[in-house]
C-alpha cells in the first residue's frame, strides 16, 4: 500500500465525502439562517459542523473551537451563579445602621421619611 492510497482510506470515498460535504453544509446554513429566531439555531449549526467533522479537518478544527469558547462560556455562567447564590461579599456590603463610620445617613427618627 503506497502513501497515496493510504491517504485515501483515511480521508473516505469522494462519493461520501461530496454527500457529506453537502448535507453538513446544508445543515450548518440552515442553522446560521435561523440563529436571529428564537429557537434551536446554535444546535443546528453544531450538528452540520459534527457532520462535515466527520470528513473535513478544518470543520474539526472550527468545532472544537466552538466547543471550547461554549465550555468556557458555560464555566463563567456558573461561576457566577455560584457567587450569586453565597450572597454579597461582606467586605464590600454597606455597614449596619448602627456601626460607626463611613455608609450612609439613616434617618434619626426611625421612620423612613425624606432626610
């Protein structure tokens, strides 16, 4: 077997790498059409690049960066929605009513009325 016809097997018989090409192709516009809707638009996209990643390195390449800039993105998401769910950091809370120092002016009288 010679280098030439082990790049072949490698890469797959044109006839499927066109109807791979093709349909990955469609799918992913598809996708891009309906990113403006609401709806699964960013899936579809991901679907036509796995498919066309099955045959094309450079959609490979672009999948796995997209996956990489989700997972970072989904990473953030919950980090900050775990910071949320501690609660304010104490350090940078307003002081209590009662302590001295530096905060704001509480009314005198208790009530709540205009200062």
């Amino acid at each position: 077997m010679d280098a030439c016809e082990n790049r072949r097997r490698r890469r797959g018989s044109l006839p499927k790498r066109v109807l791979v090409g093709i349909a990955g192709g469609a799918i992913t516009v598809l996708g891009i059409a309906l990113m403006p809707l609401p709806g699964p638009g960013t899936l579809i996209v991901l679907a036509g690049l796995s498919i066309l990643a099955t045959e094309f390195l450079f959609a490979r390449r672009i999948r796995h960066w997209v996956q990489t800039k989700w997972r970072a993105l989904m990473e953030g998401l919950r980090a900050r929605r775990h910071r949320r769910r501690q609660g304010p950091d104490p350090w940078l809370a307003p002081p209590e009513s009662g302590s001295a120092g530096v905060g704001p002016r509480m009314p005198s009288d208790g009530g709540g009325g205009q200062f």
